[in-house]
C-alpha cells in the first residue's frame, strides 16, 4: 500500500461504559493524572458555543491545506468517533467549514479536532458540535491528497494513535492512550472526588495550608 495514500482501518475500540465514565471528569484532572506531560498545546482552541467532547480518535494525516482524506474520514467513521486530523499546523487554507461540519452531525459522530484552520465560523460558533482547530481563514482548502486515514500521528507533542480516547473542553484537549484508560478514569474520579472535599472545606473555612510554609521552608525561605 503506498505511502500517502493509505485508509487503514482502526483496529482498537474502547468499551463504550468506559468512554462514557469520562463525560463528567474535567480534562484538566485527567491531565493531572497524567503527570501534566501530555497536551495537544494551546493554539488549539474550541470554536463551537459549548459543551466537552469525548470519543475514540479516528486519525487523519493530511497534506497541508489539502481536505480529500479528511472528506474520506467523514464517511468511514462511526459515530461518536472523533475525527483527529494533523494538517501540519498550516493555516493558509482552511481544511473544514460549515457543510462539512455538518455532514460530521448528521453522522453522528463525536468530534473534530484540526490542527489547521476552520472557516464558516459563524456558523460553527453558533452550534454545539465539538469542533477544536488552530485557527481561521477564509480560504478554502485543495482536494488533491495525499493523506493517510488510521495512522499514528502527533499535534504539538502529543502522539494520538487510531483508537485512543480524545477528551477536549474549554481548557483544551488530551489524548488518553487506549491501553491506559480505565487506569486514568479511575485515578481521575478520585481525584474529583478529592477536589469535592477540597471545595467544601474552602466554603466552611477550614481548608489546611500549612503545606505552602512547609514547602516554602523545602526551598530555603526563611520569614
């Protein structure tokens, strides 16, 4: 099979009780649980009106400025897949706009996370479908290729394979590697869980701080 040219199918799906035990988990916990080594970077930004995102990756590797496999990827994918694209961070031509975005909803899926340019935003910022890109532009991509579909690609360090869960909310977006998942939901539940009794012990004043003396101490402070 050349390179370049390549539509692989996505071998790996995660449970769906286990995609779903993310819904209500903030990826900035998840983060946390993850050593905070792993972030797709901050020019990736969400341009819909609200809501998290959540769903297995289905991975697009495209030319810069050029859309025909993300096209091909709308229509293989299943739904609640989120379609992940590595446009090279280019943002000459944008490689999604308002009809694809809707082709995404009609098909149910998931998500569309673009690290290259949108455009329509109006549109895309007045509904509620995930979409997270690097930018905007009004001018339209090629449809000439090449672009591979189910391969293992990287956004700003941060290496999505086919199938890996994709978390995104209004801090950004995570990739949670397949194999670790369950390991990372339940570090992540414990830690929000930690984060409850951490709010109400603020509210009712009584919160210990008596760490940042202590570690102020660790480095050598003295009052």
């Amino acid at each position: 099979m050349m390179i370049g040219f390549r539509i692989l199918p996505r071998t790996r799906q995660l449970p769906a009780a286990l995609i779903e035990g993310f819904r209500s988990v903030p990826v900035a916990n998840v983060s946390d649980c993850m050593g905070r080594m792993i972030a797709g970077g901050a020019h990736l930004r969400p341009y819909h009106k609200a809501g998290g995102m959540v769903g297995p990756a289905f991975t697009v590797k495209a030319r810069p400025g050029d859309n025909l496999m993300i096209h091909k990827a709308l229509h293989l994918a299943q739904p609640g897949d989120v379609i992940v694209v590595d446009g090279g961070g280019d943002l000459t031509n944008a490689l999604m706009g308002e009809l694809m975005v809707a082709t995404a909803i009609k098909r149910g899926l998931g998500g569309i996370v673009l690290n290259g340019a949108i455009r329509d935003l109006d549109a895309i910022q007045a509904g509620t479908f995930a979409v997270y890109a690097a930018g905007v532009t009004h001018r339209g991509p090629y449809k000439d290729g090449p672009g591979e579909i189910n391969v293992p690609i990287a956004i700003g360090g941060m290496v999505i394979n086919p199938g890996d869960l994709m978390l995104g909310d209004a801090d950004g977006l995570l990739c949670v590697p397949f194999d670790s998942a369950q390991y990372i939901l339940d570090a992540a539940l414990t830690k929000c869980a930690a984060e409850k009794v951490t709010v109400q012990e603020i509210a009712e004043g009584r919160l210990d701080t008596t760490w940042i003396d202590t570690q102020l101490e660790r480095q050598g402070y003295k009052a």
